[in-house]
C-alpha cells in the first residue's frame, strides 16, 4: 500500500516532541535544534508520523486505520 496525498492515518496520539538529529556522511549523528512531533499508535508503538507512513507501507498499521 502506498499512501497518496488524500491518505490519513487515525488513532495516532500525540506523544510530545523530540529533538531532531541527523546522522553525516560519517556516521556522526548531530541534534539540528529543531523539534520533531511525536505520535504514539494503539499498541503503544512511538515514532513520528512519516514512521507510520514507512510502516503503513510496509503493511504493519499498529492498530491504526489508513482512511481516504
């Protein structure tokens, strides 16, 4: 399943934010300053919403519903 712009995943909860961090050419990870949104999915699964997005896609929902 590949999910399109119209494609909303539900039943995720926010779970605070967290600091950005990239990784370098090197291997050397560096927090940018930013923060990232958290969710939380039903079966208690964290991640940020473009991880539920690779997750969706890779056909693991967690408990959520993929909805157009």
């Amino acid at each position: 399943m590949v999910l399109n712009n119209n494609m909303k995943i539900q039943n995720l909860k926010s779970a605070g934010t967290k600091p950005e961090v990239v990784r370098s050419k090197s291997g050397k990870r560096y927090e940018t300053g930013e923060r990232v949104q958290m969710f939380r999915a039903p079966d208690g699964t964290r991640g940020s919403y473009s991880f539920f997005v690779r997750e969706v896609e890779r056909g693991r929902l967690h408990g959520c519903i993929v909805s157009t």
